[in-house]
C-alpha cells in the first residue's frame, strides 16, 4: 500500500486540509439539474477523465472476456518453463510453463472484483459513519470520531497481515480485512464534509418542517456530497486493488484463486528476478498501475469539475493572480 | 496543555484498542492458535513449549475477563511471552534487535520524500501551469499507482541483478557484524539505496499533490497579494508567506505516514529481506509464531502512536490557533 494507495493518506492531501478544519470545497448549488447529472456531464466533457473511464472500460471487457479471450484453465502448463515472449506465448511463460498473458486476463476478474466491493463496501460503511456524525453531533459524533481516529491511525498493513493470518483463508476474509482496515479513510473526509453541509440553511428547514433524520440524511445531505462520495471511492477502490495485491504477494490472501497479486507471488516465489525472467513479473504490476492510474484520472476529473480552482490556467499564470472564472455554458454552471 | 493532554487521552484509548485487538483475535480464530500450531509443526514442538504457550496465550479455563486482567498485567510488566520460531528467545528480545531497521530504512525514504516532494510542489504552484507542473504531477502520479513492493521488485531486477550496481538483499554485508565503524557505515547505506529509492520514487507524488494544493488555495489569499503590493522579493513571498502558511497539513500528512514507514514498510522488506520489523512480521506468520506476530504488532503500534504524539506537540508549536484553543 503506497502512500499514494493509501486513502487515509490520500484523502487528505488530495484536499489539502488538517484534520479538524472543515471542507472548504465548494458544494454544488442546486440546479434545476440534478447534480449528479452534472457530475457525469463533467466527467464525459473533462479529457483526463475521459482517458481514465477508457482504459477502466478496457480492463473490465478483459476480465468479462477472459473465458472467450483465453478459454481454458490459465493454471494448466501450456509450453516449457520460463519461455521469453514469442508468438504462441505473447507474454511468455512462468517458470512452471503457464501462459503470462492468460494468468493475467484471468488475475482481473479477482482483482478488480475484490477492488470494486472494497470500494463499495468501504465507502459505504464511511458514510454511514460520516453521516451518522454529522447529522446526530454530539455524543455520537465524538464517538464515532474517537473509533474513526483510532482505526487511521492502527497501522494499515501489518493490521493487514494479523488479521489475515488469524481469520481462515478465503476471498471473503480478504473483503472483509481490507474493508475493516479501509473504511476510516473515508469515513473522515466525508465527516467532515457532511458536517459543512448540515450546517447550510436547507438542512435546518427540513428539520422545521419535520422531516425525519434518515431522509435528511439520506435525501438532503448525500446528493449535496455526490462528488466526493463519487472520489472516496474511487480512492478505496485503488486501494482495494493495491493491497489486496499486497496481501497476495506475501501469501497471505486468497491463494486458491488467481488475480494479479498471486501472479506476483509466483513469479517471485519461482525466482522470475534472479533468472531475469522480465516478463513474469512485469504485467502483473503494470496492470495494477494502469488500473490504479486510470481511476487517479478519473478522480482529478471528478475534482475539477467540481472545484474550480484546480482547473488548470491556460498557459503560465503568476501565483498571485486571480483565478479567472471562465462563464460556463448554462446547465453546466455549478 | 489541554490539547496535549487530550490527545495523549486519545493514544492512549488507541494502544487500549489495539492491545484488545490482539487478545481477541487468537480467541475468534476456529480451533486455538496453540492447537493449531501443534498440529501444524507435528513433531516438532517440545512440550515445554507447549505450555509456555499456553502461558503466553493465557488460555485457560479461567473466565475470558480473568484471561484478559492477566493479559493485560503481563503485557504492562513487559512480558510479550517468547517466540515459537526462536524458542526459548522473548519476543522483546526478537523485536529490540530489529526495529532499529525498520526506522532506519523508514526515517530516512521519508525524510528525502517529504523534502524532494514539498519542495517540488512548493515550486510547482507558485508557477502555475509552468514546466513543473504540467510534467511532474501526471509523471509522479503514474509512479504513485505501481505497488510499491512491484517498484522494489523492478528496481532490485534491473539495478540489483541485471546492472549489479547494488547488494540484493539484507541490510549489511553478510560476515560483518554491526560496529561503529566508517566502512560499516558506508555498508549499510549501500544497502539501503534501493529499498528507500523504492519507498521514496512511489510516495514523493503525494506529497508534492498535497503541497500543490494547499500552496494554491494559500496563493490566493489577501496577505500575498499584500506582501506583493509591498515590493517583497519574490522569493521570500513563496518561502516565508505561501510556503509557510501551506505547511501544516503537510506536517500532518507527516504524522499518518510515519504509520506508513513503520508498518508500511513491510513489503519493501520482504522484498529486499530487510531485516527489518515488517520482515520478521511476515516471517512470523509463516513460521505460526502468534507470540512474536502480537509482540510485533504492538510495537509497531505503539512506535505509530508515539510518533504521532510527537507530531501533536510540534504542531502546537507551529500553530498558535491550537494553543489559543
């Protein structure tokens, strides 16, 4: 988990806040658009976005695909044993004579499967959280905070590996590891923004007019936090996808299937680095990059659309000068 | 002093989780660590071992509260029990010898990040849409997204293996034993090179991002456009006005990654068979070692803790909004 994987690091220097100040990312207004129409708007008109949702929707036709792609069990010896890359084997073969390029069609299905519900799962559980707090305040709130706090500051990996090598074995116990170590990353940040919405006037006229707390909540306070629900999740799934990595690279995952960290612990239990064996190890790591660097770009999408002030000046603007606000054609204005 | 005093409240409630953390989870495994491990290491346990585990698992038939008061009591009077795979070695013992590793390689990969990276993105929003910073961010941020124990893995192949410029493994030359002694030193820095080049290429991204942003959100403020309108030096604006006043979320971020270096470390260590905490961590692991696995996991818990305490008081020095409140 690289410090750039990690959302509890991550969250917060993306927004570049402490700990206890309050977001200070604009909050959409409401339009007659719903805002989370405006944010896919956003994100379909924002280039970097764009290219980030088109290599994700490359890696997830692969691993639908990988039965019609590369029939067969990746798992069986298709040719002799450490082959550089050539025409029957494009990526090569491990030491053991397995097709490279068919583990790794098959290693995205569990990679990106497991990234997906962590990052479901975990968003989830930070936003409930997160609401909870912001909307009932007080005691619940410095409790919850006081969990939330503790669990960001446990060690994230050898939390990892103790509770992994203590629960039995399996894709489930690799789920709920990663969301008991990921969910307070998230939980913070969308706190803390839910505490700045719940304090705008509409939310106290809900109140006034008796509307009970789970669709306060639920109706008013989430779609006003779209967007950054939209990128904590994009963060937890990155750091799905990387420490489940990390914990199949030490073994300590869920060995019986194959994804892209059992690739890695493979090639290096086979020795792939000391016979040079490049095109083992080399995939499996470039996938989970690239996949990794997709969903970045499709947070710094995200980001810009929402906040305006990172949207990058046109040619070189001295610090000091304003910002210019460029007027945005209507229905996109935000 | 009430801040400091809450948040010592606040480690303290942590270490009290984690430590609880440790006492349940041997207990919420199907069947009994030590059971287990008997069956596992068939033959090769003695039965003295046997009950010396069962001492430091204090699993007996007393009540769960009992077992936890003794766990406790014993935990405070620094007895971690002895590990399985070094037995009759305490676990202290195991763990004195090598977190000093752990820092070493972890102090000094954050140390040139957090420089290079906060240096990098100081630069990079005072010239906004400059060279910097169209190139460095998209560049660090692809770096950012390898696993970081896959950079190791590529830079151990290509600098270790196939350029044989550095050692590939272990934090000093094997036959030597630790001294004070130049050459000794000038070993393990050899050594050191690429696992902290590793740690350092992927988490300089971060950094420079965080500082970025903060930098431009405090480039807009009214006292620059103030310090400007005064004539100051352009320079000094950067360093002791935006700069200055950016810096605290980074001295933040500084205090969560320590937790990064500490425990995060882990994989780079296996890697490169660091002789480091996370090393023997996963070691442990294998070998079933519950003993030595809890013991490591307090320690690095508690270095975690520790140093972000340390955090806390150095910020209420930089920030005199925390000590006014």
């Amino acid at each position: 988990m690289s410090l750039a994987q990690d959302p509890r690091a991550m969250a917060e220097m993306d927004l570049g806040i402490g700990p206890d100040e309050v977001l200070t990312t604009p909050v959409p207004q409401k339009t007659p658009k719903s805002p989370r129409s405006g944010l896919i708007h956003g994100l379909l008109s924002n280039s970097k976005s764009v290219a980030g949702l088109i290599i994700l929707a490359l890696f997830i036709a692969v691993a639908l695909l990988a039965p019609i792609i590369s029939p067969g069990d990746p798992m069986l010896i298709q040719g002799f044993g450490a082959e550089p890359p050539s025409a029957a084997h494009l990526f090569g073969t491990t030491a053991k004579g397995q097709d490279v390029l068919a583990l790794n069609l098959w290693g995205a299905r569990s990679s990106l499967f497991v990234g997906f519900i962590v990052g479901v799962a975990a968003t989830f559980v930070g936003l409930l959280v997160g609401l909870a707090s912001a909307y009932f305040g007080r005691g619940l709130d410095n409790l919850l905070s006081l969990v939330t706090n503790v669990f960001l500051l446990l060690p994230g990996l050898p939390l990892l590996v103790i509770l992994a090598a203590f629960l039995p074995q399996g894709m489930g116990t690799v789920i709920i590891v990663l969301v008991i170590t990921g969910w307070a990353g998230s939980a913070r940040v969308l706190r803390s923004q839910a505490l700045s919405i719940r304090g705008k006037d509409f939310v106290a006229a809900a109140q006034v007019t008796g509307e009970r707390g789970l669709r306060i909540m639920f109706r008013e306070i989430l779609p006003n936090m779209a967007s950054i629900v939209m990128s904590t999740f994009i963060a937890c799934v990155i750091f799905g996808i990387g420490a489940q990595a990390g914990l199949e690279f030490l073994g300590l995952g869920d060995m019986s299937t194959i994804s892209w960290g059992t690739n890695l612990y493979w090639a290096s239990n086979d020795g792939a680095l000391l016979t040079s064996a490049w095109w083992v190890f080399i995939p499996p790591g470039a996938a989970i990059a690239l996949v990794a660097f997709a969903l970045a770009l499709v947070n710094y999408g995200v980001d810009e659309t929402t906040n305006p002030r990172l949207r990058r000046p046109r040619g070189r603007v001295h610090a000091a000068a304003p910002t210019p606000v460029t007027a945005s054609p209507k229905g996109q204005d935000r | 002093m009430g801040f400091i005093l809450r948040r010592l409240g606040f480690y303290i409630a942590a270490f009290w989780v984690s430590i609880t953390l440790n006492f349940i989870l041997p207990r919420l495994m199907p069947g009994d660590p030590v059971s287990r491990m008997v069956a596992r290491l068939q033959g090769e346990i003695r039965p003295e071992q046997v009950d010396a585990l069962r001492r430091s698992f204090g699993l007996d038939d007393s009540p769960v509260l009992v077992q936890y008061w003794h766990y406790l009591a014993k935990l405070f009077s620094g007895d971690m029990g002895f590990s399985i795979s070094r037995f009759p070695t305490p676990v202290t013992t195991v763990i004195s010898g090598q977190i000093g590793w752990t820092l070493l390689l972890g102090f000094s990969a954050l140390i040139i990040a957090v420089i290079i990276g906060n240096t990098l993105g100081i630069l990079a929003a005072w010239r906004r849409g400059g060279f910097l910073d169209s190139v460095l961010p998209p560049i660090l941020v692809f770096l950012g997204s390898f696993p970081y124990f896959w950079l190791a893995m590529g830079l151990l192949w290509l600098f270790g293996i196939t350029l044989g410029w550095f050692p590939l493994r272990h934090a000093f030359e094997a036959g030597t034993s630790p001294q004070l002694s130049l050459a000794f030193i000038g070993d393990v820095a050899y050594h050191l090179v690429l696992p902290a080049t590793s740690i350092v290429l992927v988490s300089i991204g971060g950094w420079l991002l965080g500082m970025r942003n903060t930098m431009i959100a405090t480039n807009a403020e009214d006292y620059i456009v103030m310090a400007e309108a005064k004539g100051l030096r352009s320079n000094r604006i950067m360093l002791r006005y935006a700069a200055r006043n950016a810096m605290l979320p980074a001295v933040t971020a500084f205090g969560m990654s320590l937790g990064f270096i500490v425990g995060g470390a882990l994989l780079t260590e296996v890697v490169f068979a660091y002789p480091g905490v996370g090393y023997q961590l996963l070691q442990a692991v294998q070998a079933l070692d519950y003993p030595l696995m809890q013991g490591l996991f307090l320690t690095i818990t508690a270095a975690v803790l520790l140093a972000n305490f340390a955090v806390d008081i150095v910020y209420v020095r930089l920030d005199p909004r925390v000590r006014a409140n």
